[in-house]
C-alpha cells in the first residue's frame, strides 16, 4: 500500500512562507522521482517542481522560479517544498506525487490547501 501524506498547508499572507511536506510509505523512498503539483479552482494541475531519487531539482515552473525549493530526506522518506515570497496566485491544492525514472506520476497524494491573503 502505497501513500503519499501531504501536510504544511495553511493560510498565509502575501510574502510570507510556507513549507510543506509529503511523507511517504509503502515505497523504496530513494528509487523514486518525486514531484510538487498545484491546482487551482476551475484550473488545470500544473507541474511545480520535481525531485530526482538523489536529490536536486529537475526543475521549476517559471511562476515559482527563485521562490520555491524542492528537497528531500531520503532518511525520512519525506519530501519538502520550501515557498518563500508567497503570492495570491500561488493559493492552489498542493500534491505530491512519485515516479520510477522516465515514467509518468503514477503515485500521489490528497493534497494540502495553500491559501495566500493579499
């Protein structure tokens, strides 16, 4: 039984931070990719960042680039998405989600709000 636990969420104001964390189990932690989803109201999921097995980011979207930072601890089986100078546009359900290597996202999680006040 694979599960992806997302947590962190919460109510922010503009410019402020958040970290939000996805526990992982029921998989070999460290043989997946992972990645950071976001999906708006009445939008598309989008791709927000992604993690390799190793470590290091395979990159971010354009809207979050310079704010947000992907992590994670293989140790822990946790995973971490650190947002910093928040903004409205950011408010979404947040998900993670793994992968095995040059595979589509076949695991994820129920999501955590972000909500960010002006």
């Amino acid at each position: 039984q694979v599960q992806l636990v997302e947590s962190g969420g919460g109510l922010v104001q503009a410019g402020g931070s958040l970290r939000l964390s996805c526990a992982a189990s029921g998989l070999t932690f460290s043989r997946y990719g992972m990645g950071w989803f976001r999906q708006a109201p009445g939008k598309e999921r989008e791709f927000v960042t992604g993690s390799r097995w190793s470590g290091g980011s395979t990159g971010y979207a354009d809207s979050v680039k310079g704010r947000f930072t992907i992590s994670r601890d293989n140790t822990k089986n946790t995973l971490y998405l650190q947002m910093n100078s928040l903004k409205p546009e950011d408010t979404a359900v947040y998900y993670c989600a793994a992968r095995l290597s040059f595979t589509d996202y076949i695991y994820w999680g129920q999501g955590t709000q972000v909500t960010v006040s002006s």
